[in-house]
C-alpha cells in the first residue's frame, strides 16, 4: 500500500469512528436502556485518536 493510500484509509476510519462516536453519544439521552454505550463510545474514541496518531506518523514518513 503506497503512502497516499494509507493515507486516504486513515482519514477514512477515524471519520468513520468520530461518526460513530457521535451517534452514540446523542443516543444517550433516549430512554433505550444500554449497558454497552459508554464501552461502546470509549472503542469508538480510542480507534479515532489511534487512526489520527497512525496518520500523522504515515505523514511523517
């Protein structure tokens, strides 16, 4: 996989998961019960920051 392509996969998970993370924090004030959320929203956050840190080390390179 050249640069550029890892490049256009990073931003395009870690876009995903702040979607993601984003849903799931609105979903928090419906009356739905769901023990997972806030585990849920952790993953979601971490994969985010993960996916930004691997791509500013691909861009350093």
């Amino acid at each position: 996989m050249n640069k550029q392509n890892e490049t256009v996969l990073l931003e395009h998970l870690a876009d995903t998961f702040e979607t993601k993370l984003r849903k799931a924090d609105r979903s928090i004030g419906t009356d739905i019960p769901d023990p997972y959320r806030e585990g849920r929203m952790d993953a979601f956050g971490w994969a985010a920051t993960y996916c930004r840190l691997l791509l500013l080390l691909v861009e350093r390179k």
